[in-house]
C-alpha cells in the first residue's frame, strides 16, 4: 500500500473517532428521544448543534468539517495513485494532511482562534499541494 493509501486509512479512522467522540457528548446531553429517534424537526424543536453545549456542538461541526476534507484528500489520493504520480512530496502532503486534521480536533474543541482556521489551511494547502503535484 502507497504511504497515500495508508494516511487515507488512517485519516477514515480518524473520521470514526471523531464520530465516537462526538456521539457520546450527544447522547450524554440529549434525551434519548432526540438521540435515537427520526431527528423530525418537529421533534427535535430546533437542530441537534443548537441544543448541546458549545463544546459538543464544536466536535459536531469539527467532524462534519473532516467529512468535508476526507472529500477532498480521498480525490487528490485517488489521483495520484491511479495516475501513478506517487512522490516524496505527496507522501509528505499526505502526512501534513493527516497530522492537521488531528490537530484540528482539540484546537476547535477548545475553540483556539485563530490556531483552528491556521491548521485547517495547513490541511487544505497539503491536499491542493497533492492535487496540483499530480499534474506534473
């Protein structure tokens, strides 16, 4: 398996950790009726985010905010290994990736501004580093 492929594994972990994590919080502020049931908005009242407290509506947005990542990482992965443009530079894009987005989670969690946006772009930038070194 690529160095790619690996950090693209590890970073799907991430994504179930980050689920774990956050649906604990949930359910150990939310009635089980909001939790477990069809989240019907006239059920709900208002959105889960908007009931718990920051914290827990932080781990919410950090793991939407890492589905929408993992988009964009599993596209420049897919890419480099399919196109067979495989490098030290995207290995090491890959890492930088992986090591932000772990990064990300305690700094939004504790709501470390601007170090979270900072961190975030540290990601971003690898992935883009990774798509745009595909192309040569």
């Amino acid at each position: 398996m690529t160095p790619e492929l690996t950090v693209l594994t590890l970073a799907g972990l991430l994504q179930g950790v980050q689920f774990a994590l956050m649906s604990v919080r949930v359910n150990m502020e939310l009635p089980n009726g909001k939790t477990m049931g069809p989240r019907d908005p006239d059920r709900l009242g208002k959105p889960i985010p908007e009931q718990v407290t920051p914290r827990t509506g932080r781990l919410i947005r950090a793991m939407n905010n890492h589905f929408e990542a993992l988009i964009m990482f599993t596209l420049a992965v897919v890419v480099v290994t399919l196109g067979d443009k495989a490098t030290g530079l995207s290995a090491g894009c890959a890492w930088v990736f992986l090591i932000a987005r772990i990064a990300y989670v305690p700094a939004y969690y504790f709501g470390l501004t601007p170090w979270r946006s900072i961190i975030w772009m540290f990601g971003f930038l690898a992935t883009m580093l990774m798509l745009i070194s595909a192309l040569f």
